[in-house]
C-alpha cells in the first residue's frame, strides 16, 4: 500500500523524499513504483518528510508509533498518516504528545504492490478518521490521492473493518473454493465460467442488497442443498463447514426478506443442521446461524 499511496501523491504535486522497506518484496515495490527515492531507516523517514505514510500491518502499528515517539523521531507539526482499517487516531497519541498531526486515511481497496493499484485508488473510499481541526487536511490529501472521504467515529473503527475484510477478504476465499471445485468438475476455465456470473451476482447485491439473493437456499430446495452437502463431502471436506455457515446465513435472510416461504424452511434448515465435517461433527441446531 505505502508505495502505491506515494505515487499517488507525487502525480498530486507532493515529493516523496524517503522510503523505509524491509523484506526484499518491499525493497522490489519501493524500487518499481518509486525509483529514484532513497531507501532509508524509518526514523531518517521521518527526519526527511513533513508527511509520514505509517502502511504497516495493524498488529505493529502501536508499538512502531510508541518507538518512533520515544526516540525523537517525530517532530512537531509532522503529518503522521497511518493506513490500518482497525485503528482510529487515538492510535497516533504517542505522536500527537510528541507534537505530530494525527490522521487514519485507510484506502478500501485491495493492493497487489503494481502500478496498477494507483489507477485503482480513484475513486476509492477512504475510511477517515481524525481530530476535527484536521477534516480538511485529511479530506485534501484523500482527494489528491483521486479518493472520497468517508467519515468513521473512533470507536467504529474495528466495525467498520470487519465489515470490509467480511465483504472482500472472504470473497477471496469464496471464489477460490468455487474456483477449485469447478476445476474438480471437468470444467477447463473455470474463470471464464465465474466471471460474468459473480459479476451479475456482485452488481446486483450492491443494488438490491438482500432482495438479489437467488439459488436453492433462497429457493427452499432442500434436496438440491442437500446433494450440494453430500457432493463436498465427497470431494472437498474442507469447504462443507463453510458451504453450512453460508447457507445457514442466506436462509435466515431470505426468510427475513421473505423470498424463502416459510413452509419450506423448515426442511431446508434440517439439512443444513447436519454434521458440519468429513468426520461427522454434530450441527447447529435449525435456525441457528452462529
């Protein structure tokens, strides 16, 4: 994420005058997507730049920041920018005492440490958050990064994150599963095959929300359910906790909707309450989604 966010702002106008990169993975990004800039220890980053880009994982975050803040790194009036989805500003404390600018601008938006994530941070939705004599410090560097601001309270950092990782990690999964099954089936592009089908899928559920839900579970047909069940078991154990857990959540919303009819409810759950893996554990019992 760190290089991509740079050279984003450097077409903005900005100057990138230091990166810090570890791994070799890192050192490679760094010298594909920002080529002339040095590579420098994190404190001599913060040295050099009046904007700092903290894009590291979420887990390290707090301790990086305290240690940054302890050996003098940080410098009032600093911008201190952090990308993690779960934290806030208050995260950046130990930088705010040390008289730094605090800012979480979290890009919703996978990267795969190319070029092509800079295309991709327009019209991107940042997640924002940051002491309000801030907003508009934040709001231009997300718009000069092509991004909208989006506005998230403090304590609904962690929510909001789940909420993305929910949507967008675990699809990852999905599709990789399905794409694996498919394969397992004698299909020879299996991509070709879901791409214009989870596309559909995608655009419709983010226009209709729960009233696109399609398929047997939506349907209330228990048997097809049940030969789904019997099939991964079969063939791939290892996504029939998965297939129940999904299911089992589709059911209750389609009944909620109403696009599941009661009447058929009721056996459809009865399948879906069955043993959840290869070795026959016991289900949940009927209804129950957690």
């Amino acid at each position: 994420m760190g290089p991509a966010l740079a050279a984003s702002l450097q077409l903005a106008g900005h100057r990138p005058v230091a990166v810090s990169a570890v791994s070799d993975a890192s050192r490679r990004r760094a010298g594909q997507m920002l080529p002339d800039v040095p590579v420098v220890p994190p404190a001599e980053v913060l040295e050099r730049s009046e904007l700092v880009l903290l894009t590291v994982p979420d887990d390290a975050l707090p301790e990086l920041v305290a240690g940054l803040a302890e050996t003098g790194a940080v410098r009032p009036g600093q911008l201190l920018v952090h990308t993690s989805g779960r934290y806030g500003a208050k995260v950046l404390d130990p930088a705010l005492r040390a008289g730094a600018l605090p800012l979480a601008l979290h890009p919703a938006m996978t990267f795969t440490g190319t070029p092509v994530d800079v295309q991709r941070l327009a019209g991107c939705s940042f997640g924002v958050t940051a002491p309000d004599e801030l907003r508009l410090a934040a709001e231009a560097l997300v718009i000069e990064m092509g991004g909208e601001p989006e506005w998230i309270a403090e304590e609904n950092r962690p929510l909001y994150h789940a909420a993305l990782a929910l949507g967008a990690n675990h699809l990852v999964t999905l599709v990789a599963q399905s794409l694996e099954l498919l394969r397992t089936a004698g299909v020879g592009a299996p991509d070709r095959m879901l791409g214009p089908l989870l596309g559909a899928a995608l655009d419709n559920a983010l226009r209709s929300g729960d009233a696109a839900l399609t398929g047997p579970v939506a349907r209330g047909d228990a048997g097809t359910v049940a030969a789904h069940v019997a099939e991964l078991r079969r063939h791939a154990p290892g996504t029939v906790a998965g297939y129940l857990a999904m299911a089992r959540a589709t059911a209750d919303r389609a009944l909620a909707h109403g696009l599941l009819k009661p009447e058929l409810a009721e056996p459809l759950l009865g399948v879906l309450a069955g043993p959840s893996d290869a070795a026959g554990g016991t289900g949940d019992t009927p209804g129950d989604t957690t």
